[in-house]
C-alpha cells in the first residue's frame, strides 16, 4: 500500500508552502471552498468505490490520484495569487 499511497505523501511535502500563501494574500474563503470541493472529491471516491464493489487497491489508487489532481489545481492557484510565471526571469534580482 505505501507505494501507492507515496505520491499523496509527496504532495503533503509540497502543498505546505502553497497553503500559507492563501492565508497571507487574505484568500481564506477561497481556501475554504477549495478544501470543501477537494473533501467531497475525496468522499465521492470513496462512495463511487463503494457503488461499483472495487477493490481496496483500486480505491486507494482512485482516492490519490484525485487528490493529487485537486492539489495540482490548488499548486497552479496559488501560483497564480503570487503573480509569478513559470518563464519568469530568475536573473533579474541577482543584478540588483
């Protein structure tokens, strides 16, 4: 199981930084509306899971891998709050 369930701990590492940045710009209600989608996203497998009698391995895969595209979407938001780009010039504040 835990081979399965390391890309989710992966994300635990990742997403730290990415949740002080909605409290900082003053987003919490988004935040909250963000978690609450992502919980009922994770419930919804866990029923979905249920409905069609799946396997443990196939939950537990199901249950990661819509959690790590929530968090991928939550990544890009708080990206996006910073007002940073990806081909953004990282050269230009050693030259000041």
């Amino acid at each position: 199981y835990m081979e399965i369930i390391a890309p989710w701990m992966f994300m635990f590492w990742v997403m730290s930084p990415c949740n002080a940045i909605f409290i900082t710009f003053r987003k919490q209600k988004t935040w909250f509306w963000l978690q609450t989608v992502v919980t009922f996203l994770r419930l919804g497998v866990f029923g979905w899971a249920y409905a069609i009698n799946a396997s443990p391995e196939w939950t537990l895969r199901a249950f990661v891998i819509a959690t790590i595209v929530a968090n991928v979407i939550i990544i890009a938001l708080a990206t996006h709050l910073t007002g940073r780009t990806w081909d953004s010039d990282s050269s230009q504040g050693a030259s000041a």
